[in-house]
C-alpha cells in the first residue's frame, strides 16, 4: 500500500502510461535543450559585449584606421571587429591604381558593413527560435499528458467501480505532474527570450550605430 501511494517525482512518472511517459520525457528533453541555449547564449553575449567594449576603445584611441586593420586583418575573431573589417576591406577595394577612389566608394562600404552586421544578427540570434518554440508549445504538450493520464484515470474508475480517494489520487496526480513539466520548461524559456532578444537588440543596435560613425568618418576623409 505505502508503494501505492508513493508520490514522488520517479514513482508518479513510473505509474504514467507509456504516452504520459512519452510526453514527460519531450518535455525534460526539451527544458535541458532549452536550458542549453539560454547558457550559451549567455556566454556568447557577454563576450560580444566585452570585446565592442574593447574594440570600441581601440578605435576611438586615435590610431590611424589602416594601423588599426592590420592589427585586426580581414578576418579577426572579434564580431565589431568584423564589421570594422568589412568596411575597411570595401574601403582599400574602392581605391584605383592611381590613388583614386571609384566613384560610389561610399554607399558600397555601407552595404558591406550591412551584409556584416546581417551575418553577425543571423548568428547571435541562432537558437532564439528553440525558446520561443518551447515557450509556446510546452504547455500544450503538457496539457496533451494530462488530459491524456487523467482520462485514462477515469477508464481505471470505471473498471474497477471505486471512486475512492486512493484509487482516483495517484492517476490525477500523474496527469497533472505533464502539466508542471509544461510549465517548467516553457515559463524560463519564455523569460529568456525575452531577454536574450532583447540583449540580442542592444548588441546589433551597438554595431549599427559604429557602422554609422564610421561611414561618417570614411565620408569625411572623402571630401578632404
């Protein structure tokens, strides 16, 4: 009787039926894959941060701009550092062999730096999706394992005749325990994409706005 009525988290699992169990498992799959992205996420924005805050600093130190690209090169680790690159890579293109510049050097340094903030969006945003997908969709999963384990719960009454609190407990506490697994993987899911895209933002706009003042600086030197 006592392991009848055992009602932790493995004896309420092992009870379930096998689509109960099946949903369960989805859902513990699917809160530690999210749970994977929301850490590595994590890393990876605090680190885009610290190193536009270093870059930042380097630019902004007074260093010549081309001193500055042979430093970082075509094709530096750093993600400000690239949009920098793109810029500075279009610039030295868009001169001729006489030192000239080919006319609309300005509007193409522009597109370049755009096609390189596009690339770095596309991948501080990848994974994004995963949160959002299991924001929306776990709690219906779960609710998929409830009702499935409580109408199973009421097939068991109907069979054995009893509506005792003991018989109808352990089957209702099974069904409901799909829910809580909904819940607990969709609500951090939820707030971290919320977040994230919101750092995600942030850290775009940041690039943005350096692509921005750079032009500038690039349009400047063009009209000395």
């Amino acid at each position: 009787m006592d392991a009848a009525l055992d009602f932790s988290m493995w004896a309420l699992f092992a009870r379930a039926t096998l689509t109960v169990k099946l949903v369960m498992v989805v859902l513990i799959v699917a809160s530690f894959w999210s749970w994977s992205v929301i850490v590595k996420k994590l890393i990876s924005y605090r680190q885009a941060r610290a190193e536009a805050e270093r870059f930042d600093r380097a630019f902004w130190s007074g260093e010549p701009l081309d001193a500055l690209f042979e430093e970082t090169g075509p094709d530096p680790d750093g993600r400000a550092e690239r949009v920098f690159a793109a810029g500075m890579v279009e610039w030295q293109r868009s001169h001729r062999h006489d030192g000239g510049l080919i006319a609309n050097a300005t509007s193409r340094i522009d597109r370049s730096m755009d096609v390189a903030i596009a690339k770095e969006a596309e991948e501080l945003q990848k994974g994004l999706p995963i949160l959002a997908t299991v924001g929306s969709t776990a709690p219906f999963i779960g609710l998929f394992g409830t009702v499935w384990g409580i109408m199973h719960a009421f097939i068991q009454i109907a069979e054995q005749q009893n509506t005792n609190l003991a018989v109808v407990a352990p089957g209702i506490a099974e069904a409901l325990l799909a829910t809580g697994l909904g819940l607990l993987a969709a609500i951090p899911a939820v707030i971290f994409y919320n977040k994230l895209s919101s750092d995600s933002d942030r850290i775009l706009g940041g690039y943005e706005a350096f692509a921005d003042e750079f032009a500038t600086i690039l349009s400047r030197q063009l009209d000395a």
